[in-house]
C-alpha cells in the first residue's frame, strides 16, 4: 500500500475517535511507538498522519505532553442579528459570549487614520478624507478569539464616545442611532485565506490554521455608509450561522 495511503488511513481513524467524542479536548493520543504498534507502519508514517490532524487544528504536539486534542468550542455568530433592536445595553460581542456561559474581554486601540483605498471606497469617502478606526483584539475565556477593526467616517464622529479611547459598553453602533445614522441596510463580503505573520502571532493560530475575513459596511438611512468592519476570524473558533427567511 502505498505510503501516502497509510497516513491518510493512520489520519482518519484517529480523527475519527476525535469527532466521536472517544477522545476528547486535553485527552492525549497514544504515543508513536503504540501508533505504530497498532497500526503496523513506520515511525515516518505516524507522524505524516499527526501532522496533517496538527494543521486541520484537531490536535497540538508538545515536548512533554505529546498530542493532545485541542478545545473546539467554536463561538457562535448570528450575522442578521446585529440589525435588530436590541433591549441589552451590553456591547454585541459582549453579551453573545456572555450567552453561551463564556467571559469575554478585548484590547482596544483607537486613531484617526487615512484608511486604505479598500476601506476608503467602501466608505466612499473623499481623497485625503479621514476615519477612526477602533481596532480590538477579542478574547474568550481568556484567549484570543478574533480582531475587529471598525473605520467611521472622522466627520460623522469627531465628538463621539467612537473616537475616544476606551469600550463603548453599550456599542459603537447604538452611538452611531444616538448621532441619528442607525443601520438600516448592511452588505457582507466572507472569504477564507491563510493567517498573515503577525495575525498568527497575534491570535496565536496553530500552524495551518486559516482564517476567515468578515467585512460587513453598514449604511443609513439616506443610504450612505457609516461603518466598515473588518473581522479576522480563525476558522477553527467560529461557525458563522446565517438564518433567511421567505415572504
């Protein structure tokens, strides 16, 4: 049989007891020479077949522990959701964690800077035309989860909470109705590529690990855009669940 075979055969039996639940988050998977024992291959072969269930994000390998399965709880997102009026004060990202029984957090930065061409034209701002930009790092549980990076016309917020440093507790989005530009309309872009360097550093990604961009601009009601966000997301963290409707 060939060698390639036998590793994908190694690869999906042990990834099988993984989605079964026979192995769960923080079990360690038997050690090399048991692999091979069981399985009747080389040393080369077993660890071809650790390696392609270390860059699928199913298990980590580490000096002392050997492999063990990775926690893969990933954070539920309701996309249609962010429109609708909303009776919490608390930030959207805040309080969907807070949902699933989980503690979030972040890093904020804020500056006023001259957004890229991409940005700039999906704010359809002027030349030379400034925005802040609140850029975060998210944590759940203590770990980083996703960055969002939210540009806002510098005009339209100079004086709000949105250009200050700092969290907006109640959302930048419920300052944007307070300054009389609620979000009536959105338009999403989602793809999927692999993780920049400093995104791996930054999200401390598991190597092979992608990432999905999440681009949302949220318009007015006279139709101009008021908010682009930009969400980098490691694919292994998140399920992004879509609900339409029919009338």
């Amino acid at each position: 049989m060939a060698r390639s075979t036998l590793y994908q055969l190694v690869a999906s039996e042990l990834r099988r007891t993984i989605y079964s639940g026979a192995l769960g988050p923080g079990d360690q998977l038997p050690t090399e020479a048991e692999l091979m024992l069981s399985h009747q291959v080389s040393r080369n072969t077993v660890r071809l077949a650790l390696g392609e269930l270390v860059n699928e994000g199913l298990v980590t390998r580490t000096p002392r522990r050997g492999t063990v399965v990775r926690e893969r709880r990933p954070l539920l997102i309701h996309p249609q959701r962010e429109l609708r009026p909303q009776r919490e004060t608390r930030e959207a990202f805040a309080w969907a964690v807070s949902q699933e029984g989980r503690a979030p957090s972040q890093e904020i930065e804020v500056s006023i800077v001259q957004p890229v061409e991409e940005i700039a034209s999906r704010l359809e701002l002027p030349d030379e035309e400034l925005a802040v930009v609140r850029r975060r790092l998210r944590f759940v549980d203590g770990q980083p989860y996703n960055t969002n990076d939210s540009y806002f016309p510098l005009a339209l917020v100079a004086d709000s909470e949105i250009a200050r440093p700092g969290d907006i507790t109640r959302g930048a989005n419920r300052v944007l109705e307070e300054l009389g530009h609620p979000q009536v309309r959105v338009v999403d872009d989602i793809w999927a590529r692999m993780p920049t360097s400093s995104e791996t550093e930054r999200l401390q990604l598991q190597s092979g690990t992608p990432v999905v961009v999440y681009v949302r601009v949220g318009y007015d009601e006279s139709d101009t855009p008021v908010r682009v966000a930009v969400s980098v997301l490691p694919a292994d963290k998140h399920l992004i669940r879509y609900e339409l409707e029919s009338r």
